[in-house]
C-alpha cells in the first residue's frame, strides 16, 4: 500500500491550479511513459472545477488521452445529470480529445447491460490489464462518505469481481447508474480525491481518521500499489 499524501488549500483559488498541475504533469509522465494518458472523471462539483482550470492553462494538449468515468447517471447525454453531458459542454468540446478517446456510456441500455457494455469498453481499452489501470482517476466525496457511485452500506462495496458494476438503487438521484468498482479503483496508479467545502469537513475527518463502524466507502480507496491524494480546502 502505497502512502496517502493529504494537501489542505485555503480556497478553491489555490486548489483549482494545483488540481490542474495534478492532471497536466501525470498526463505528461504518462505520455513520455508509454505513450497515452488514461484519466477517470467523476461527477458532480468536479464537472466545473476540472473544466474551468484545465481551460485556464495556456496550453493543453489532449491528444493522446484516454478518459472514462469513475461513475456514470444513466440518462440521456443531453439531460443535466449526465457526467458526460456536462463534460462535454463544459470541456471535451474545447480541448482537442478526439472523441475515440472518451469512453461513454450507452445510455439507452438498461442498467444492468449498460453496466456490461461498459465492461467490455474498458476491457477494449486496457486489452493488456487483467483489470484496467488508469493513470489518474479523480474522485469526490458526497458528505454521506460515498464516492463514485459506491455508497454507505450498500452490498457493491464488497465486490470483488466486476470492474463496473450496475446499481438501481442510488440514494441519491438519479437511481440507476454505473460505477467502477473498488477493484478497479485500487488498481489505479494515481487517485486524487478533491473536495471543496465546509460541509464536508466532519466527514472527512472520519474518512481520513477512521471510525468506529464501518468504513466509509471513501475510506475504502486504498491504492494496492499506486498514490493516494486528497486535496481538499
Ligand atoms: O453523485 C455523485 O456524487 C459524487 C460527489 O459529488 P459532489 O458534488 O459532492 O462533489 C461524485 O464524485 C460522483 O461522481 C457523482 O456521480
């Protein structure tokens, strides 16, 4: 288990560069690595943080980018609950990602099969991973402790065999959606988890803590090999 390294900002003024920095020097190690950058997104706060400073930098080159999503709302692209949709307006139709790198959901399957179809994506996409490695995957936290779509309690945080898994049963709305699983999370190179505002503060004591019970299921995020960050303000 590699050390997890916690960096606390005064505001998102001083987080959002560093997050930018985070994304642009892994991409670059990647690259010059072997040759492609792999990033999983997550939703929520994180759409207009990672967009607006990505979009600040003087350059930007996201040619050689791989991104998928850490978790995804199964709804159509154009409804506002759709991480992709959001990235898409906010961000993939500025950069030069070409769209063969952006590995989407199908949104018209049901959830169980949008879940297997994603499988096989990713499958396609790491054809040399038993279970695919990202370089990077950026995470939040709801102030439940939940992150990608793993929440409190719920039976898929003991999965251990798929990579994606569907769940209809979302605490928070929208219900159906598809998450990476912990498999798949723990196996990153790099995970950062970015969290912005008071609200969360006691949660996150807990998280970084620990506490009696059960952990949380961002608590759970334990790389096997690879770096954990929280940045946080
Ligand atoms: O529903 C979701 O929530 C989490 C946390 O979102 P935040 O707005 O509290 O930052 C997010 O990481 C996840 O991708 C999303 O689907």
């Amino acid at each position: 288990m590699a050390a997890r390294r916690v960096v606390v900002f005064p505001s998102s003024a001083e987080l959002g560069p560093a997050l930018a920095h985070l994304v642009t020097s892994r991409a670059e190690k990647a690259i010059a690595s072997h040759g492609r950058f792999t990033l999983g997104l997550s939703g929520g706060s994180l759409v207009s943080m990672l967009s607006k400073e990505l979009l600040a930098l003087p350059q930007l080159d996201c040619s050689k980018w791989v991104v998928g999503f850490c978790d995804e709302r199964l709804v159509s692209f154009d409804d506002p609950e759709s991480t992709y949709g959001l990235y898409k307006s906010q961000l993939f139709s500025r950069v030069n990602i070409p769209d063969s790198g952006i590995l989407t959901i199908n949104s018209s399957l049901p959830v169980n099969e949008c879940a297997e179809d994603y499988t096989c994506k990713l499958k396609e996409a790491f054809p040399d991973d038993d279970i695919p490695v990202f370089d990077l995957l950026l995470l939040g936290m709801g102030p439940d402790g939940h992150t990608c779509s793993l929440f409190p309690d719920h039976p898929l945080l003991k999965e251990t065999k798929k990579t994606v898994a569907p769940i209809s049963d979302s605490p928070k709305p929208p219900a159906q959606r598809v998450t990476m699983t912990l498999p798949v999370v723990n196996a990153a190179r790099c995970v950062a988890f970015v969290s912005t505002g008071g609200s969360k503060a006691a949660i996150l004591k807990e998280v970084l803590e620990g506490r009696e019970g059960p952990a949380f299921p961002a608590a759970r995020v334990v790389p096997a090999t690879g770096e954990l960050l929280w940045l946080f303000c």
